[in-house]
C-alpha cells in the first residue's frame, strides 16, 4: 500500500478530513495517510521549528534542519520519496496532475509522496533545492498555511483511485473530463419557485437525455468558462 505523508504544524486540521466524507474511506484501504508534526523534530526544548531569515525582513522561515529531521524519520530512502511543496512558484494544480498522482499510487514501483504544508514566510530554501521534488499552486493567491492546499490536493487525487467513490462511474462526467464543465443537476421538487425541470428530464427517453446534457455541458462552459473551449 502506497503511503502518504504530510508534514504540518497543525496536524489537528487532518483530524476531520481523516475521518469524515468519501475521501477518508481511501485511508487504510487504497493509501495510508500518516500526518506529522514538525515540532517533534524541532530538536529542541522549546519545540521551535522557524527562525528569523537572514539579510532580515518580515515573518519567520521553517528550519531546513527540522524538515530534513523529519524526512529522515521515515522508513524509506529519499530517493524512494516524491517530496511536493505546494507554493506560488509551483506549477498549476489541476485535473491532469490529479490524475497522474493517482495512477501513481496504484503502481507499487513508484514513490511514496510527502506533502510538505508551508507556513510563515515559507521554507528554507536549500531544503527546497536539495530535496523538493515537485511544487504546485491552487492559483494565484495566498493561503496562511500549506493545509488547505495539501488537503485539497490529496482530496483531488484519493477521489479517483477506485472504491472511493462507491460507483466507479461517479468520475466519468464530472467538470473537465472531457474538457467542458458538467452538466447542470434537478431534483425535487418538479417546479421551485416557477421554475421548471426541463422536459426531456423526465421523458425516460435517455438517448435524448443524454443529447440534451451534452448539449448544456457545452452551453455552460461557453457561458462560464469560454477558456476551456480555447484550449
């Protein structure tokens, strides 16, 4: 079984997401998911992890010392390790990527993953330049800390290995699969506030349906996201 470690300050954030929704069901199952807390590896009393970064400036800089400390704990050698910081220098996080570290982790002669959760003003970075394998963005904005971005990215990927999800279809159609964003969705009640589930829903004749949703997916996507139909 394929493993995955995130490094964090703030492991009570993985608590819930251990535990809760369709993704936790992956966890002991398809993937171990072992979170730990870089202040055991502070290596002193005080359990301090960051220090002032040299030349000066605003903030803190997590410790190459501690993270290497920490990386070293594990039963694996580094070359056996895909080390990934999620960062704004990083690549762009999307479906693509998703899918390829989630066939990885199906494949028993490929890397364990570390996930490395920033915080402060960043990491060290001759830890990055030593040791970093792969760095990703969510997008060009800033989080105050790496576990939301770890989360998700975890999230984006045990998804899709399967047994996860229950039915191994779930995926098939799902925003970007094929390039467009999904279809839209109706349930009950029939009509909501005048507003009425269009016919061809309820026609029982799926050849239609099926046509019909076709149809919305590229009509939603020229109307909220035309970017994808110029790719």
């Amino acid at each position: 079984m394929k493993k995955i470690t995130v490094l964090t300050l703030f492991p009570d954030y993985f608590k819930a997401f251990e535990t809760q929704g369709k993704a936790s069901s992956a966890f002991g199952n398809s993937v171990e998911l072992e979170v730990l807390n870089l202040r055991e590896f502070s290596g002193n009393k005080y359990q301090s992890v960051d220090d002032y970064p040299y030349g000066g400036g605003h903030g803190m800089v997590i410790r190459a010392d501690v993270l290497k400390r920490a990386i070293d704990s594990l039963d694996k050698e580094i070359s056996d390790l895909r080390i990934i910081f999620p960062c704004p220098r990083g690549i762009q996080w999307d479906r693509e990527q998703a899918h390829k570290m989630a066939s990885s982790l199906r494949d028993e002669d490929t890397q364990d993953i570390v996930l490395i959760c920033g915080r402060y003003e960043g990491i060290d970075e001759r830890f990055i330049e030593k040791y970093v394998t792969e760095m990703y963005s969510l997008g060009d904005f800033i989080l105050t800390g790496g576990e939301l971005a770890v989360m998700a990215i975890i999230d984006s990927v045990v998804r899709l290995i399967p047994g996860t999800l229950g039915n191994s279809d779930s995926t098939k159609g799902e925003s970007f699969e094929k390039g467009l964003l999904e279809h839209g969705h109706y349930t009950r009640p029939a009509i909501f506030e005048g507003l009425e589930v269009p016919t061809v829903l309820l026609s029982g004749h799926h050849k239609k349906i099926e046509q019909y949703r076709a149809m919305e997916s590229k009509s939603l996507t020229e109307k909220y996201r035309p970017d994808l139909l110029q790719e």
